[in-house]
C-alpha cells in the first residue's frame, strides 16, 4: 500500500511506503526539514504541522517531553518521530 504525503509549502505530493520518519522521506526527496540535533528527538526543531491524517493515538515520549498537549491537539509533531502511516498533508 502507498500513502500520499503533500507539503503544503513546497507544494510537492510524494507517495512512499508507510513505515518511515517523516524527517526521513524529507530528507530523501530533497525537501529541507530542519533537524539541529540530527534527527535524534531531543531538540524538538524538527516540529511540523499535520493538517490531514494525523494519528494522535502513536505519540512518542520524545514527543510528548518536547510538545505541550496543546501544541499536540493543533496537530504538531516532531518529524523525526513521526511514522507515516497514512495519506498526511504536513505545513513544509
């Protein structure tokens, strides 16, 4: 099964598997995600925005010490985190 992921900002639509970080198809289409500590879930710069698709129920720990609940409700994640799973449509 293939799962559409639309940046908003960069207007590009890519299909992948599901399974992967976000940040990691990001980074491998050529799309900038910023990343200071490289992808490791511990400075929280990697946080986007999920306005489709966004599975509140598979929220990690790294996610939950660097969001607030209310940043979590709006639908923000941490990109290295993030397992897409499903069609999304992320604010990059």
């Amino acid at each position: 099964m293939v799962v559409k992921i639309h940046f908003k900002k960069s207007n590009k639509v890519i299909e992948v598997f599901p399974g992967n970080t976000l940040l990691h198809i990001a980074k491998e289409n050529d799309i900038f995600m910023p990343s200071p500590c490289g992808g490791n879930a511990r400075c929280g710069g990697c946080r986007v925005k999920i306005f489709e698709g966004n599975d509140l129920e598979d929220i990690s720990a790294e996610e939950y010490l660097k969001l607030s609940d209310e940043k979590i409700q709006e639908g923000y994640r941490l990109a290295c985190s993030y397992i897409v799973k499903e069609d999304i449509v992320v604010d990059r």
